[in-house]
C-alpha cells in the first residue's frame, strides 16, 4: 500500500498563497481613487473586449485584477446578490459593504477548501455623497478584506504605484487632475530600468461612478473624452451628455436602465461593447 505524501497545514497556505501572488503579479495593474465628482477606476487594459472595470449597482462599482474568468465569476454573483436584495427588500439596502462581505465570504471559503485558490484581487467602490463618504474595500485572494483611504492600487506594482498616489492624491481634484494622477502612478513602474512609459489611450480603460447622478451611477469614459482628459483638456459635464432612453415607472428613484449603457463620448447614444 502506497503512503500518502504529507505536508503541513502552515505549508499548503504558504504554497497556496505564492500561486495567488504569483498570477495576481503578472497582472497589469488598476487604480481607484476618490475625486471631487466621484470615484475614479482607471485599469491597464489592452483588450477591448473583457472589462476589468464595471458596474454592480446604483453606486457601486468593481475593478479587479488577475485572471479574468475568476473574477468575472465573482462579478457576476455580486451583480445576482444585489439585484436580487434590492428587489426583495429596498434599492438603498444593497451597499458596498454588504458586497465586500459576501465577496470575502466566498474567496476565504475558495481558499482553505479548494485545491487551488483563486488568484484575483478586487476592489468593490461606493460613492457617498461626498468624497469622505466614499468607500473602498480592497479584498484579496484569501478573503482578507480592507477599506482603503480613497485610494488603492491592485497588481503586481501595487506598493510602487501606491507611492506615487499617496504623494499626488487630493479628494478635492477634478477628473482631469484624477485621471492624470492615476495614470501617472500606473505609468511610473514597468519601464527598462525602473523608468517611467507611456500608456496610450486605447491601452486603457476608464470608468466613474458620478457623485452627481440619480440613481445608476456608473459611466465609462472612452474615445475623444478620455483622449481629451490625457491631454488636459476639460471633460464634458455630466448635465451635457446625452441620456439613455428609457420606459418610464411610477415608482421614483427606479431607473430601467443603466448609466453604464451610455459612454462619455461625442457620439451620442453608443452602447457599452
């Protein structure tokens, strides 16, 4: 009779949570801050085709890295949880929070009974009304949960990246000066020999969830917009952007559709790809 192999319990965390680094780092990496208008995600992105940035809710958002079928899982249970919540009981009982938590729940419970953990790391955001209100919740592969101060970087750099958003943040800036910021932390490592690159505008992706919306808040921000925010010009205010038809309901504060259907582009009524 064969003998099984035996390794400690200390030693099947530790090698566990190397593999989950370990894919985690050869992630490209993402940013979410606070802003005057809101919270900003701003993601290393070079597919058009698979989000690293998107919506849960009214006034939550998600942003995560590492392998995208992992944490497209997660988003999807979030988007299942919320919606199911704020129709059973009330749109404003479904809060970032109670997301956090469940997003926790799951990935520790992935971690300690499964083989394999998986090797993503995610941000939930809630924007409040103002930016002190905001909140940040970074989770980790093992279900540890932390809530940041109005800012964060998630990826292989983080701690680099970090620096350079602790140095330049302020919750009073513009979304121009939030998007130069981010992109200036996220172009700061990654270059030959610690130099500083350039991240083109189409290598990018960029979402807000707007302080100043009723009800979905989420937007995405791409084309001659985002272009124009690289260069410093100033954005198109929300109150100009043409809106997303919808039916309308009896009952207020219940939009039928979502704000992240409509891009903050100069092209009137182009849908999310």
């Amino acid at each position: 009779m064969a003998m099984q192999f035996y390794a400690s319990p200390e030693q099947i965390m530790r090698d566990r949570s190397e593999l989950a680094r370990k894919g985690i780092a050869r992630g490209r990496s993402a940013v979410v801050l606070s802003y005057s208008g809101g919270v900003l995600f701003v993601a290393e992105n070079l597919s058009s085709a698979l989000h690293k940035v998107s919506e849960i809710y009214d006034r939550i958002g998600f942003a995560a890295v590492g392998r995208y079928n992992e944490f497209e899982n997660l988003r999807r249970a979030g988007v299942r949880m919320a919606d199911l919540n704020g129709l059973s009981y009330d749109r404003r009982d479904v809060t970032g929070r109670a997301l956090a938590n469940a997003f926790a729940q799951t990935l520790g419970a992935i971690f300690t009974e499964q083989s394999k953990p998986f090797e993503v790391e995610i941000c939930v955001a809630e924007v409040g009304a103002t930016p002190a209100d905001d909140e940040l919740y970074r989770l980790t592969y093992d279900g540890s949960v932390n809530d940041e101060p109005g800012r964060m970087a998630m990826g292989g750099q983080a701690e680099a990246i970090t620096g350079v958003l602790k140095s330049n943040h302020r919750p009073d800036m513009s979304l121009g000066e939030a998007v130069k910021v981010a992109v200036q932390a996220l172009s700061s490592v990654g270059g030959e020999g610690g130099a500083a690159r350039t991240i083109a505008a189409n290598q990018l992706e960029v979402a807000v969830l707007d302080r100043q919306r009723v009800g979905r808040t989420f937007r995405r921000i791409t084309g001659a917009a985002l272009t124009a925010l690289l260069d410093g010009k100033a954005a198109p205010p929300a109150s100009d952007l043409p809106e997303t038809p919808s039916v309308p309901t009896g009952e207020a504060g219940k939009p039928t559709s979502s704000a992240g259907s409509a891009d903050l582009e100069d092209r009137p009524g182009q849908a999310d790809s």
